[in-house]
C-alpha cells in the first residue's frame, strides 16, 4: 500500500470510530457492556472471514513461518488491549456523556510517542508536539467539552486511552513484521468477543444465583 492510500485509509478509519461513539452510546440504552461488545466485535469477526479467505488465506502460512511464536504473541497482546480498551469505554459510557469519552479518548495521540520512547527508546520529533496539540483542540472544540461536567467515567475513560495507545503501538510493531493485517483483525475481533461473552456469562450467573437465593 502507497503512502496516499495508507493517509486515505487512516482517515476513513477515523471517520467510522468517531461515529460509533454515538452508536454506543444509544446501544448502552438497550443492552448492557458486555452484551454490546460481544456482538459487536462478533459481528466484525465475521464480516472479515470473507476478506481473508480471498487475500490473504493463500499467503499466511508463508506469513507465519517467519516467526509463528512471535506473530502469536503479539495477535494475543493486541487483542487484549482491545478488549480492555473498548471494555473500559463502553463501560463508562454508563457514567459519563459521549462529549467527555470522545474528548478523553483522543489523549491516546500524545500517550502514543510517549510510551513509544520510554519502551523503545525512539526519540518523538518536535512535529508531533504541534500535531498533537491541534489535534487536541480541534476535539475540544467538535466534542463541546466546554460545557461537559467531569465525571466518575472520565478516569475509566482516560485509562482506556492508555489501552488504546498500546494496541495502535503494538499493532504498528506487529504489521511491520508480518503482512497480515485483516488476520490480525480477524484474531483481535475473536478474543474481544470471547472475552466479552464470558463476562457476559458470569455476570449473568451471578444474577441467577443472587436471585435465586433471595428467593
């Protein structure tokens, strides 16, 4: 992929998460976090089979043998952070507004060079700072935080960003090496889903059993 179509890629990217904050927030008016998690990213799951069984099924096992353990390793950090990262987010979506998530969320931009140079020691350019910094206030000003009430949420929102900044960082480490994005999207897809279901599941016994012994 060029770099003009990578650019136009990322953006399209950014457009479809920005407007599922309003998605998750009406879908938190019907069923809880764990529910909506667990389909939602079931349902990513398997709108990718199809994308992977053309385009990369042939090339994977040529993809993996360049080191199958550490291309295991880094698919199962990625799909964790991601379960925590959107389990945090949809759960303070019960405590906060969408204006505070969407505004707080976008603090993974300057977490990410951040991290990246405590972990690997890479130097952060002095353009970042300035791009960071407009990034930061054009959210505050498309989210109309200035008017928003600081919430119980908000922390669980601001720990999220870390999590998300992990997973773009991990990700970036991970496609780097191996030429398998849609498989790495078809694995982080499946561990969120199963992690949520099994959330999903011990909180639906723990209903069970504290209603049954109240009875």
């Amino acid at each position: 992929m060029t770099k003009p179509q990578s650019m136009i890629a990322a953006f399209f990217c950014t457009f479809i998460w920005g407007t599922t904050f309003i998605a998750q927030d009406t879908g938190m008016e019907l069923i809880g976090p764990y529910v909506f998690n667990t389909t939602r990213f079931f349902v990513g799951f398997l709108a990718l089979i199809p994308f992977y069984l053309f385009l990369e099924k042939k090339t994977t096992r040529e993809v993996l043998s360049k080191n199958r353990k550490r291309f295991i390793y880094l698919s199962i950090s990625i799909g964790i952070f991601l379960f925590l990262a959107s389990l945090l987010q949809q759960v303070a979506l019960l405590f906060t507004d969408v204006a505070n998530a969407a505004f707080i969320t976008i603090f993974y931009v300057p977490m990410v060079p951040i991290i990246v140079f405590f972990l690997f020691k890479k130097k952060i350019h002095w353009s970042v700072w300035p791009s960071i910094f407009l990034c930061i206030l054009g959210a505050y000003l498309l989210t109309n935080f200035h008017d928003a009430t600081i919430r119980l949420g908000d922390t669980l929102v601001l720990i999220c960003a870390l999590f998300w900044s992990l997973h773009i960082i991990f990700i970036g480490i991970l496609v780097e090496e191996f030429d398998a994005p849609i498989l790495v999207g078809l694995i982080q897809t499946f561990i969120v889903s199963i992690c949520s279901l099994v959330l999903c599941c011990s909180c639906s016994l723990d209903y069970i059993i504290s209603d049954i012994k109240s009875e």
